[in-house]
C-alpha cells in the first residue's frame, strides 16, 4: 500500500514535497534562462518521469521539448543515487556541431532519491566574436607569428577553430554567416588541407548549418575551372 500522501503513478511514486521542490526548481530555471538570453540554455529534468523527463526549457538552443526524455546523466542519476550530485563546465556539444560549456546539478528528495536534474548548457560559439576581439587586443607581433607549416594530422578540433575564427573576425557565428561567407570559408578549408580528414565535409555541414552536397559545391568552385 502506498504511504499516506504519496500518489503511485504507473511505476513512478510522487509526493506533494517532491512535487514542491520540482516547482520551485521550474521556477529557479525560467529565471537563469532569462538571465542568459541567446546565451545559456537551462534544461529541468523531472526524473521521475524518465521517458518524458524534460519538465521545463528555458531559451531553447538545442531543438528539444517539453515532454522529451531523460539525458544520459539522468539516466545515470536513477540508477545511482550515488551519483555525483554536481558535474561542474563539462564540455558538450548540440546536435548541429557547436561547442557546449554544460553543467548538471542533481535534486535529492529528502529520502535520498534523485527526482530532478537542473542543466545549463551555455553556447560557446555565440562568444567566438568577443573572443576573438580580446585575443587580439593582448596579442603582441611575436606572438602573431606561425609556423610555416604544421607536421601532424588536422583534427575536428582544429576544424572547428577555424571555423570559429572565420566567423567571428566578421562578427558573427558560424551559421549566421551570409552565403558568400560560408562559401570562402569552405574555400579557404579546401585550400588548407581540412577535406583531406575523413569525416571534414560533414562536420563542415554541421557548424554551418547547410547540407554536405552544399559544401562540396562550394569546395567545387575553388578547383580549377570551377565556377568563379
């Protein structure tokens, strides 16, 4: 039999003080989100509810709903209510390809059980522009200068560098650059080598936000006798 004042609801027992610390978590999330708008996006996760565990998103910037279900670290949480209570600026990533600085922060109830996880997922390609910005105000002539060549595969990571800083010395992110942007950046990365990694032209598509025949067009037009 169920304990007075707890409801069962299919397998998920719920009780008016957990109800209650969810709701002033909700509450706590909306006002975050706010704070960072375009910036940081703040994920409530009911864990109770594991199938359906997105409870409340605040400035959406991953496509995901109300209703979506838990993360893998909510998953891990339910399992294990030893489970790290806090993962602090963990790097992530969405599902388009754009570098994510996360944190998670788990809710106990007062029996010791994870019902809740509260998320902030802070987009770093919005900052590249600023980054940038500083970094060449603090950059002396010795250190601008580069070496003339770099004897080691390219990877994704040195991709995306690229990527970020094309983007933002015109002051904006990856996939707000105009066609013509994208189009010289994909140049650019084709003259440089990137296509020759396998997996580039995907992750190309990906943090520009086009399709990857898009970018091989583009990567077409710089061959000789391409179009001009």
């Amino acid at each position: 039999m169920p304990r007075e004042g707890v409801a069962i609801t299919g397998q998920t027992a719920t009780s008016p003080e957990d109800e209650h610390l969810l709701a002033e978590a909700e509450r706590i999330a909306v006002a975050v989100g706010r704070m960072f708008p375009g910036l940081c996006e703040v994920v409530l996760h009911d864990l109770r509810r594991p199938e359906h565990a997105i409870r409340a998103i605040e400035n959406n910037l991953s496509g995901r709903h109300v209703g979506d279900a838990a993360s893998e670290l909510g998953l891990a949480r339910i399992a294990d209510p030893e489970y790290p209570s806090v993962l602090q600026n963990y790097p992530n990533q969405f599902a388009d390809g754009r570098r994510v600085k996360s944190t998670s922060i788990g809710i106990k109830n007062r029996r010791g059980e994870y019902i809740a996880a509260l998320c902030l997922n802070l987009d770093l390609s919005t900052l590249a522009p600023l980054t940038l910005t500083l970094t060449n105000l603090v950059t002396t002539e010795a250190e601008a200068d580069a070496p003339l060549e770099t004897l080691r595969p390219r990877s994704a990571r040195d991709l995306r560098a690229v990527v970020d800083r094309f983007a933002a010395s015109r002051s904006t992110a990856p996939r707000a650059l105009p066609r013509e942007g994208k189009r010289e950046l994909v140049r650019q990365l084709h003259r440089d080598g990137f296509f020759e990694s396998r997996g580039s032209a995907q992750t190309i598509a990906d943090l520009l936000g086009v399709s990857r025949a898009t970018v091989y067009n583009y990567a077409r037009d710089d061959r000789p006798g391409g179009a001009s």
